[in-house]
C-alpha cells in the first residue's frame, strides 16, 4: 500500500527507511522522489521539483536534511552529478550513480518501457532495493581535471576515426583500386591524396616525385615503385571512367574536406592529450607503478589513474573490472539463465577503450596473456575483439591489484617464472596465432555482419 504525498508532514508516522531517486537535469528541474518505509510496511511517497540554482541545491540540501544518512540515487547525466554530491553532502547525505543500462532495466522490469522525469525519479528511488548502492567519494579538482581531460580525449579519439571512416568509405566508393594500391599504408595514402587529391593529377603526377612521397610514408619495402605505378595507373583509369559521369574537381575538393577534417581532428587530440598528460604527471609524476604494467603507456595511463586512482575505491578486482564494465552480463528469468553474455559496458567508456588499447600491447609482451589470447583464438574460436575484451578483463583486475598492493608488476611465463621484460617478450611471441586462424575469424566476422543485413 503506498501513501502519495507533496508533503512530508501530512502523516506522522516515522519511517524505518527513507529512498531517494533524482532524475538529473541538464537544463531543466531537478525531479526528486522521497521514498519513506513506514514502521507497518506502507510507503510513503514525496515528489518534488528544485532548478539547478544555488537557491535550488540549497533547497534540496534543507529538505533532505530530514533524512541524514541517506543515499540518493541518480543518472551520470554530463557533469550534473557533482553539484549534487556537494548538496547531498551538505544534507548529511550520499549521492550514487546508477548506470544508464542498469537503470533502464529496472524501469523496465517495474513499470514497462514508460519514461518521464516522474517515473525515472520513483525508479531510481526503488534502485537500493536491487542494487548495491556504493556513494560517490569526492574526488580533489586536480583528479576531477585530469578526469575530464580525459574524457574529451577519448571523444575527440572517437570523432577522429569517424572522420578517417568517412575518407575511407569515399575513397572505396570513388577509386577502390587507387585506395587498394596503398597496400593498406594510411599515412602513405593521406599524404598522396594531400599532395593529390585530383585523380587526373595524380594519374600524371611525375613517377619520381610520387616514389619520393610513397617511400617517405611507407617502411621499408622493396616494391614502392611497383606501388607508385599501381597508383598511377589505376587514378588514370578511374578518371577515365568518371569522365561525363561524375564531376572530378568536386570531388576532389571533398577529398580535401575530409583530409582537412582529420588533420583537425589530430589537432585537438593532440591538445587533449597535452593536457591529460599535463595533469598527469601533476598528480603522479613517472608514474613507475602503473608504467609497470604491461600496455600502459602515456595515452593509457592517465585515463586509468583519472577512473581508478590509486584503487582504493574497489574492495576487489572483480570489483573495479564491473566498474569498468568489461565484466559479462549474467541475466536470468525463471527456468532460462544465460551466462557469458555480452559485457555489461556500465563505466566510463573512455576507461573500456584504454583497457581495450592496453590489452592489445600487453598480450605481446606477457607470455600469461599472451597464451591466454591464443587459447581464446585457437581453442575456443573467438574472433579478435571478443578475444581482446577477455584479455582486458584480466588486466584490470592484474591492474588493480598493483595499485591496490602499491607494488610493480612482475612479467612471468606460464608456469610463474618471474621474467625479464625482453626474455617475457621472446616467449610471448612464441604464443602468435597462426594466420590461418585470424583469416578464418576475419571470414566470421564478415559474415555476420552481412547477415545483420538482411535480418
């Protein structure tokens, strides 16, 4: 039985158990949801709007004053979070977050697909009552600027590659066999089509100027003049067939675009990642520990130190890997259970894509991970990416433990023999899975992605 309410002080009763749900707002109110369990099992409920003003938080701090102890529960919406961790704070209260996945799923299994700031509010309130709710530590500003120096890296990363995607899809559209004559060389190809974006320019470029710029972008191969007149070739002939039918100079001012877009892109990447590394090396210096640990490096680093810290925050490795969200989901109905699903994705996704990253190095150069992968690709028939994300979960937990036991990683064969970095690198690369088994994985992939197609 529930007892609705606007205010608090129409009935008299105590409650033996006080909820909060706050659906966040950017722009708009704040839509709060007071959740009282009275002594003979009835609930009360309160509902109440506050702004994001100072006045409002304020208000919010007073009113659920009433309650000191309590943990409210909200949405990571942007940056709106942390001014309510500070009016929480103030109430004698917490504040924690319950990821946008999780919380869909509760609404869900409550009230159906239905969604409004009102529901989300009463649903967020009832969170506890499924979840572990673990409050919010303040992080200092130094860590909260490193955070979000990070963040907007691993944004502008994603922004970047959309802009390369793009290029790359014009190109395979309006010269395949051009692109293909870059043997899969980006640079190689950036640069040509920067000095070229012309397709009748580049068909008639001077063979001696376009092998100088093919060398200087492409390690060291014996066939670069091959290459060039493979390049030459088919930008003639592609010109050729355009020729009456599409209009080349737009075409090559679109190339341009593109190649502008990307150049751009790597532009504030690079200020991004001048900044992390800035509030990075403020807060760690060398960072010797976590530079212990295999993949880590300067773009990997800082974005695990601005998530994990020095993990405190975690109780456990497995813990800190469902933080991550690189744990799989586990969901069951009745008689139906389905384990090893798809990972839950619940952190930071900018932490997913470090430990993503990290995991690809740290494989060549641990000999554990490194047979840990091959047995994922040889044995168990998973393609790279899934195979990737399993590898990954074991370095964050292996992370965590380091930072957790403020002690370097020590690199070891399969059987625990402590090893050295170059002799662990030797042995990893004995662990290489065959190309037969990549090509056959590559074959897998493409085709569900074409059967996706058609379903």
């Amino acid at each position: 039985m529930s007892i609705h309410s606007t205010d608090p002080t129409t009935v008299p009763s105590s409650p033996v158990r006080v909820q909060v749900g706050i659906d966040a707002a950017v722009v708009a109110n704040h839509h709060v949801c007071v959740r009282e369990i009275l002594g003979d099992g009835q609930v009360r409920l309160t509902r109440f709007t506050t702004p994001p003003t100072l006045a409002g938080l304020n208000a919010l701090s007073a009113r659920l004053g009433r309650h000191p102890g309590v943990v409210a529960v909200a949405e990571p919406t942007s940056m709106t979070w942390l001014a309510l961790s500070i009016a929480m704070r103030q109430a004698g209260g917490d504040l924690s977050l319950l990821g946008a996945r999780h919380a869909a799923r509760l609404r869900g299994a409550i009230i159906g697909k239905d969604k409004s700031d009102v529901i989300d509010a009463d649903v967020l309130a009832t969170a506890g009552e499924v979840f572990t709710l673990t409050p919010l530590r303040p992080l200092s500003p130094a860590q909260l600027s490193l955070r979000r120096a990070v963040t907007r890296r691993g944004k502008l990363v994603v922004d970047g590659n959309r802009a390369r995607r793009r290029l790359i899809s014009l190109a395979r559209w309006a010269f395949p066999d051009v692109w293909s004559a870059f043997a899969g060389s980006q640079p190689t190809a950036i640069a040509v089509l920067t000095r070229w974006p012309d397709l009748r320019a580049l068909g008639s470029a001077r063979r001696a100027t376009l092998t100088g710029v093919v060398a200087a972008h492409t390690r060291a191969v014996p066939d670069v003049p091959a290459r060039v007149e493979a390049i030459r070739s088919a930008a003639r002939a592609w010109a050729d067939f355009w020729d009456g039918h599409l209009d080349l100079d737009a075409l090559a001012w679109e190339v341009g675009e593109h190649l502008h877009d990307m150049h751009e892109a790597q532009e504030r990447i690079a200020r991004a990642t001048a900044q992390a590394t800035g509030y990075w090396t403020d807060l760690y210096g060398d960072d010797v520990l976590l530079g212990s640990v295999p993949g880590m490096g300067p773009a990997t680093a800082p974005t695990v130190r601005a998530f994990l810290g020095d993990g405190s925050a975690f109780t456990t490795a497995k813990a800190a890997a469902s933080y991550v969200g690189m744990n799989p989901s586990t969901w069951s109905s009745g008689t139906v259970v389905q384990p090893s699903r798809a990972i839950t994705k619940e952190g930071p996704a900018v932490l997913r894509l470090a430990f993503y990253q990290a995991a690809g190095g740290a494989r060549r150069v641990d000999p554990q991970l490194a047979a840990y992968y091959r047995h994922l690709m040889v044995d168990r028939g998973h393609g790279h990416t899934k195979a990737t994300v399993a590898v990954a979960r074991k370095l964050i937990e292996r992370t965590w433990t380091v930072l957790h036991r403020d002690r370097p990683y020590q690199l070891r064969d399969t059987d625990g023999t402590p090893l050295t970095r170059a002799r662990a690198k030797e042995i990893a690369r004995t662990y290489a899975v065959p190309p037969e088994v990549r090509a056959r994985a590559r074959a897998r992939s493409a085709a569900t992605h074409r059967s996706k197609l058609t379903r």
